[in-house]
C-alpha cells in the first residue's frame, strides 16, 4: 500500500526508500542470474561439442563455411539441425532400420540448412496477413416479396 505524502519532506524520504529498494532488487537479480549461468553453462558446452560433431559428421568444416553462412546460422538452425532428424525418426519412421535413420539424418540437416528465423517470421507475417485479411463482402440479392399471385395467372 502507498503511503499518504503530505510534504517534500516526506515525498524526499519516500524517493529515498525506493531507490534502496530498487537497488535491493538489482543484486538480487544479478545473484539469480549468475546462479542461472552457472547452472547452464556445462548443458551449453556440451550442445556446442555436439553441434560441432554433427557438422564434421556431415561435412560441413566451419573453416571453410563464408561469412553469409555463418550469419544465416542462427538458434532456430541449430535446433531444427537437431530437433528435424530426432522427429522424423521417432514419428514417421518408428519401425525402420539403422540405414533409413541415417539416411534421413542427413537429408534432414541438409534441408535444416534452408531455415532461419528470416525464413519463419515471413511465414508467420504471410499466414497472419492471410487470417487478419478482410474477405469480400458478398452483396445479398434482395428477396422480392411474395404476394401469392403467380406473375402469370392471368388469362389471355
């Protein structure tokens, strides 16, 4: 609850108090931070070394990649790399051998190449742009009224 400020006085010390608190706050945060790079910098250091296996596995010698290719690689590569092969494998070829894996490995990382986070966000933009699109507005034909005559009842 805010307290009543009734004079400079009193609205100084209250400046006061919240610059403290605020400081408090920030080396908290800063502790809870380090123990949270602390925590992942071992799970970090191992998704590099197999990231840098999977790319001498295929072929791929990052002396030799350019600098377009280094800066198209991005976090959404880098996990479709690894997550693509993993999910083809586990869910569209359960039942199969140890050459249809691999196979599928490989063509999957060469076909995670192709996308980035360029590449997902102009999906997203199109798909949005395509839903929040207005549609065409049909024009109704207007009912004429039915009186029960027919037009053409009448005798010649």
């Amino acid at each position: 609850m805010r307290p009543k400020i009734e004079n400079l006085h009193e609205l100084c010390t209250e400046l006061n108090r919240l610059r403290a608190q605020r400081v408090n706050q920030e080396i908290e945060l800063t502790k809870v931070t380090a123990r949270i790079k602390a925590r992942l910098h071992f799970p970090v250091l191992v998704y590099n070394k197999i990231s840098d296996f999977f790319i001498e596995m295929f072929g791929d010698d990052p002396e030799d990649l350019t600098k377009k290719e280094h800066k198209d690689k991005d976090w959404v590569t880098n996990i479709f790399r690894l997550g693509l092969p993993l999910a083809l494998n586990r869910f569209l070829f359960p039942q199969s051998g140890f050459l249809m894996k691999s196979v599928v490995a490989m063509v999957s990382q060469k076909a995670a190449k192709n996308v980035n986070k360029d590449s997902i966000t102009d999906i997203i933009d199109k798909v949005t742009h395509w839903i929040k699109s207005p549609r065409p507005k049909t024009r109704k034909v207007p009912v004429l009224p039915d009186y029960g005559i027919p037009p053409d009842s009448e005798t010649y």
